[in-house]
C-alpha cells in the first residue's frame, strides 16, 4: 500500500513539472567545448607553424561556390589556417559557423594537403538539444571525405536521432568547407 | 467459465499491446524506419504530402513528399528528384510565393527553403524559435506564414521577425497527449517511450511463451 502512494506521488510530481520539462528546448545554453587554439593543435598535432590567413570572397567566386553547395552564404569572409611541418604542408584547417536550428553551431573542418577532410570538431554548441553531434561517431564519417562526396544525412552520412538539424547543418557545413577550399586557388 | 473468459480477454489485450507497441516504435522513428524512395524518378513511393504549380508554366509540378522533393517539367508524366542541401524529410508544405516566382519548401521539423526557379541555390529562412511543429504554410507578397499546433506565424518581409498569433489562451490537453505518445513532450522521451515499448513487446511475447508452456506441461502431467 505504501509503495503504491509512493508510485502515485511519482506520477503526479512528473505531470507537475511536465510544463516545465516542455520549455527545456527552448532555453539556449552555451557551451564552449574547445577555443580555435586547441582545436587546431588537436587536428595538426604534428605542425610547427600554424598561420592564419582571411580571403575575401569575389562576387563571381561567391556564386560559384553558392551554385556548387546550391544554397547561399551569408559570409564572403573566411579564415584559412594553414598548417607546416617546417616547410612541408601538413594541412589547413576553416572554422564555420552554421545554423543548426536556431542557432549557430561553431566547428572546424580540418583538411589534409589534398583537401580530403582530416577531422571536424565543434566548437561551441548553443543549443540545448542537439548536442550528441559533437559524438565522435558521427563525426568520424566525413574523415577521407571531399568537396566531389555528396556529404548530406541520408547519402553518405547518418544523421543523429534527436540531433536532426544539427547534423543536417554539421553536414552542409563540411560540404561548404571542402568546397570553398577547393575553390579557392592556393589555399596553402 | 471466470478463467476462460481471463485467457480469452488476455489473448486480446496481448494483440493490442503488441499492435501498439510496434506501431508506437514506428511513429517515434518514423524518419528512420520509412524506406526511401528507390527511384530518384517517382515520387510515388515516399508519402506525397502537398503540392505546387508553377504560377506561369501549369507544365511545371512540385510534390513534396516524405522523402524530398520532385519536379516534373511534363504535367506529371515523369518526375526527378530535386537535389537540396538538406535531406528534405516530412515537407509539410510547397508553394509558390503569390506575387513572385520563388518556391518554398517548409518540413515539419521548421526547416524552410526558399529559392526561384533552377538552377536552385537555396536561401534557408530561419523559422520561429518557438513554433515546436509546423503543420502548414504559405506565402503571398513575401509575407511567409507559418501554422504550427499552437499559433500561427507571420514574417515581416522588411524586419524579418515573426509575429505570432497564439490559436487559444487555453493550453490544449490533446497536443500535450499527443506529444507525450510521440515522444515530442520533452528530450529523451522518445527513448523511454522505446524502452517502454520494446518490453511491452518481450512481455507479451514471453507471456505467450510461458502461457503455452505451462499448458504443454499440464498436457504432460494429465
């Protein structure tokens, strides 16, 4: 008898904060999990010079590459970092920002000197759901991957459950990364 | 005659749990579980959720399906799967823009598309943070207004903010029911609504284990 009071009192208790629990999603919660300095000495462990450098898209180039994602890009302004092993290219690496529901997701898109995908982190996760995509396990999928894959959930990458736009983002946003580079004449 | 009547009403309460288990598991992953369409040419396999006509070519037909969105350029003789940056699961809506000539693609989960006509480069427009499900949507002289269960939403074209108009003051305990048997109430309550109805599947199916075993036995024993 009193385990049954016990298990009414439980279930009252979970309709009460029900209204509460609704509105959980909704709260933003940011969360830096790595600042661009760690992340790219995570990606490059090897480098010995790592250096910035902003390329300013052109119009033309800009639509191009929009035609080639085949949506458009609320940035023209990018910051490439390229990474040498003394002299020798060891890789570079773009951090992007893109919207996963509602707000922006921060990641870096590492890339090998034949501009084959070599790691994506997140950065900063600013929603409250979502946040699995940061999961090496979806993110291992686009390691070897390049602007020629198509690089969108339901092709070569499997979504997350739960993370749904997150990952649709995480994917469109690998897919701008390689091919921006890839655009880009020398981006090394 | 009273332990009949209980293996009788058992038996039906066995089917219904375990009708309601499986489908329950399918609607929570519906995304996951509903094949894709084979063919990039028809889009007569996925579920056909809504439709749009090219306001000056009648030739031109949309659909949006549960699984993305398809083009005919031939009244519908033959159609081609739309290549879009985001998988296009559950379009709730496609439409042209009364007034100009841009299409818009609205999925349930509030992902909206909007470009002209091909080659298609994709402006996404961010929906209401608040609008949980979007359920439909148009469009007439740039003004985007979006339905979902609790409001509908209106896009000022010159600020881009949504202004909302709640349907009732009253919360609707039917949303909250459904939301709660889709697992869309709050984070995670589709696993536990997977967990609650994947061993409502064992139990049932060992139930009817030990029911017919214990019968074996007693045949045995006799």
């Amino acid at each position: 008898m009193e385990n049954m009071t016990i298990a009414v009192r439980v279930f009252f208790l979970f309709f009460l904060i029900l209204p509460f629990i609704r509105c959980y999603p909704l709260l933003a919660a940011e969360t830096v999990y790595l600042t661009p300095q760690q992340a790219l000495e995570i990606a490059f462990p090897d480098s010995t010079s790592l250096t910035p450098r902003t390329i300013t898209l052109s119009a033309d180039l800009k639509k191009k590459i929009e035609r080639r994602i085949g949506v458009t890009m609320p940035e023209d302004r990018f910051t490439i970092y390229t990474s040498r092993i003394v002299t020798k290219p060891d890789g570079y690496a773009l951090i992007l920002d893109e919207i996963g529901k509602h707000l922006p997701i921060t990641f870096m898109v590492a890339f090998t000197p034949q501009k084959q995908v070599k790691s994506v982190q997140v950065l900063v996760y600013r929603e409250r759901v979502g946040s699995n995509v940061r999961q090496p396990n979806f993110l291992k999928q686009f390691i070897s991957k390049s602007s020629q894959d198509s690089l969108s959930v339901g092709n070569d990458i499997n979504g997350i459950t739960g993370a749904t736009m997150s990952s649709w983002a995480i994917s469109a946003g690998v897919k701008k990364a390689a091919v921006i580079v890839e655009e880009l004449d020398n981006p090394l | 005659m009273s332990r009949r009547l209980h293996r009788i009403l058992g038996m039906i309460a066995f089917s219904v749990l375990l009708l309601l288990s499986i489908t329950g598991l399918y609607l929570n992953h519906i995304d996951l579980l509903t094949p894709a369409t084979s063919s990039t040419s028809t889009p007569f396999a996925a579920r056909i959720t809504s439709m749009a006509i090219h306001p000056q070519d009648p030739t031109q037909v949309y659909l949006g399906t549960r699984d993305g969105v398809f083009h005919s350029k031939d009244s519908g003789r033959t159609f081609v799967k739309i290549s879009l940056p985001y998988p296009a699961q559950n379009v709730v809506s496609i439409f042209f823009n009364h007034g100009a000539l841009s299409l818009f693609i609205v999925l349930e989960n509030g992902l909206i598309l909007n470009a002209t006509d091909p080659p298609y480069i994709w402006q996404r427009v961010l929906a209401p943070s608040d609008a949980n499900m979007i359920v439909a949507a148009d469009a007439q002289n740039g003004r985007l207004r979006l339905a979902s269960r609790e409001a509908i939403y209106q896009l000022d074209p010159m600020t881009h903010a949504w202004e909302k108009t709640s349907f009732t003051d009253k919360k609707n305990a039917a949303d909250l029911i459904y939301d709660l048997h889709t697992g869309q109430a709050f984070p995670y309550l589709r696993l536990i609504n997977d967990a609650g109805a994947v061993s409502l599947i064992i139990l049932s199916i060992t139930g009817l284990i030990l029911f017919f075993k214990k019968k074996k036995k007693k045949a045995k024993n006799k």
